[in-house]
C-alpha cells in the first residue's frame, strides 16, 4: 500500500495580513499531481486543517475542494482534527463525505478506521488520535480504568489509548497511527501554537507504542523523524509560515508498506509557496536599494533587519515598503540603542524610551511625537510597556 502523509495545512492563514490564500490553492494542485502520478492508494491528513475554530469561508470551500479532487478516483483519505481546529466543524459534514471515502475524525475515539485500498485490495486500520485535549482524554477513558489511572500523566494516558485503538491490528493488515501531538525531541517553530504547557502535554515516543507499523503526526511543521517502535514522522508544513521556518524545504511524505513488513519513506518536496527569507543589512538603506534593484529574493516574503546611524524617516519607510511588497518587517537597529542595552542588561526601560533618548541625541534634544514612537514600535513589533510601580521604586 503507498501512502500520502501530510498536515498542517492551516488553511486560512494569513502573514502580517498578506493573504496565503493562492499559494495554498497551489499546494492542493501540487499535492493532487503528485497523488496521482505516484498511484498513492491512501491520504492521511495530520491535523490543523484550519488556522482557526473560526476559519473564513474560503479556506472551508478550499479543503472541500481538496478532498473532493484528492477521492475522485476512489481513494480513501482520513483527516484528523488539530488543535487549531474545532473538532466538531472539521466531522460535521461526515454523513455527506463517508460514501466517497472521506473519514473525518473530530473527537478522539475508541475504534480505529479501517479503509480498503481500492488499487491493491489491501486493508488498513488507521489508530486515528485527533488532537488530544486533557477534558477529552478524560471523557474517553472514563470507562476503561479506575480513578488513579485516570490521574496518570498526559503522557501515559495518551498511551494508552493508542494501546486500545491498536487492539484490532492484525497480522493481515497495513496498521497505521496518525496523531496530534508534541512529541518529546521534536524541533519546533514558532508558527505552532503552543500545546505543551511546562511539558505536561509532551509525550513520550514510548506512548506511541501501539503495533503500527507507521505513526503519521501532525503539529511540527518541519519534517522529521521522531525515536520510537516502528517508523514515526512527522510530515511538516505545506508552506513556511512564519520567519523561524525561513530556509526549510517543504515536503509531504511518501510511505510504502505491507502487513507484516517495514516501511519504507521518501521525502517529495514541494514546488508551491513564496520562500520566507532574512535579510540582515549592515551597511544602511543604499545596502537594502541595491539588493531591491538586483531582484534579490524577488518572489520572496522577506524580514529586513537593518542598521542604522541615523533615525529613519516616514519618506524613507514608505519608499521602501513601495519597492516590494513582499517587505513584510523593518526592524531599525541603532548602534547607539544596542549599546545602551548591552551596558545596562537589566535594565527595565521601555523600549519606546530608549528610542525616544536615542532621537533627542540625533537631534540635539528634539522630542519625536507620538506618531513616530507609535511607527517605531509597529516597525519593531513592540507593544508600549509603562513602568510598573514596583519599577519607579528601583
């Protein structure tokens, strides 16, 4: 059985405001063409199928669209919901969907999904773990176990249900797991809301430990393989959604598995999305022109660290957001900031004042108004902090 591993689309999602809208509408293409050219019998879909509970209408139609096109020929496909998902939205439309193939799974369960593959006739039961929250972990274990086993950590007791879902694997089956989770040694990025609070959502690889012969995971987004039994990955994300995913090539994986035997894995990695870059520039504004006017990085979405000797201006910002608007950040760094930070490192002063001492020093003793502190807080995405109580008496 050939299997298609993806998740995290997070479809809806927007950067700084930028609609991300077409470039997901060409991942979808691309991950069709490759279904297709690869004869993948199955797609498992990780999680985070949406950036929100609340997702606009496009990004719904978008995932329908997908789905439809993905099944057309007769694949199966399971979806599990993330934890940026609303689990009963993402099932709702199960009656409509489960005739052409399309398991939604919302809630954690206590069966896993079985699926036929229409190409080979081979059976696959899927251990199916939608983003496990500690109310619904509760909720479902209810029955199997006494109080203290209710009271295990979050770690055990996802084990364990993933022990149940596996008791129907059998020797004559591809057996598979998906989840969303935050598994211990995982390399995380800062697009990814937080699941783990001080550790106590991590789990294990141990918990993982069900008889699958895979574990398709969702919630990193960059691939990876984690330690366990058996093959455990993550797939990634479609497309860089934030700066800390800026130089990783993005892939779906490719899986190749038959009852009894290992798997086998290959990465595809993808053509869609506009590239995230950095751009660190030392030698000031005429530096970042010439880089604009040799085409650098032309397609890109780009975050522009620069430094500075003199303060900016209004004309100087506007000029530069015109030449791309792919510029998405412009963080100043001022030599004489810096060194007023480094000197003093616990130092509680806003950084609104720092700049506001810095500009009186570049114009001999002239107040920036409010306006200018307000941009230069946009620009360096500070929000303005007063001086607690406690701060005035140091």
């Amino acid at each position: 059985m050939r299997i298609l591993h993806t998740g995290d689309w997070h479809l809806g999602r927007t950067l700084e405001g930028r609609s991300r809208n077409r470039e997901q509408e060409q991942f979808i293409d691309e991950l069709v063409e490759i279904a297709d050219e690869q004869r993948v019998d199955l797609i498992l879909m990780a999680g985070d199928v949406y950036d929100s509970v609340n997702p606009p209408a496009a990004a719904e139609q978008l995932f329908y669209e997908a789905a439809a096109r993905l099944t057309a020929g007769g694949r199966p496909m399971v979806v599990i919901a993330g934890n940026h998902d609303q689990p009963e939205r993402v099932s709702s439309v199960s009656p409509l969907v489960l005739r052409q193939g399309i398991t939604l799974v919302g809630l954690p369960a206590s069966k896993p999904v079985t699926v036929h593959a229409a190409r080979t006739g081979e059976i696959a039961k899927i251990a199916a773990l939608p983003y496990p929250s500690e109310a619904r972990l509760g909720e479902l274990l209810a029955g199997e176990g006494d109080e203290s086993e209710l009271r295990l950590a979050y770690s055990a007791r996802v084990g364990r249900l993933m022990q149940l879902l596996g008791r129907e694997f059998t020797p004559q089956t591809v057996n598979l797991a998906m989840s969303h989770i935050y598994v211990l040694g995982g390399v995380e990025c800062d697009s990814e809301r937080p699941i783990q609070v001080g550790g106590a959502y991590t789990v294990d690889p141990s918990a993982l430990s069900s008889g699958a012969q895979y574990t398709a995971l969702g919630h990193l987004h960059r691939a990876q393989k984690v330690k366990g039994e058996g093959m455990i990955r993550y797939s990634g994300s479609p497309l860089a959604y934030s700066f800390s995913e800026a130089g990783q090539a993005k892939s779906v994986t490719l899986v190749d598995v038959a009852p009894g035997e290992e798997p086998v894995f290959e990465e595809i990695y993808l053509r869609c999305g506009r590239p995230l870059v950095r751009w660190s520039s030392s030698g000031g504004l005429q530096e970042v022109y010439g880089w604009l006017d040799e085409g650098r990085d032309q397609t890109a979405f780009i975050d522009l660290e620069i430094r500075l000797s003199e303060a900016m201006s209004m004309s100087d910002i506007q000029r530069l957001r015109k030449s791309r608007e792919g510029i998405i950040h412009i963080r100043p760094i001022y030599p004489q900031m810096e060194a007023e930070m480094e000197a003093s490192p616990r130092s509680r002063m806003p950084v609104q004042e720092l700049f506001r001492k810095f500009y009186q020093r570049q114009t001999g003793g002239a107040e920036p108004d409010d306006s200018l502190v307000e941009l230069f807080l946009e620009l360096t995405e500070e929000e303005p902090r007063e001086h607690s109580e406690g701060e005035e008496n140091q």
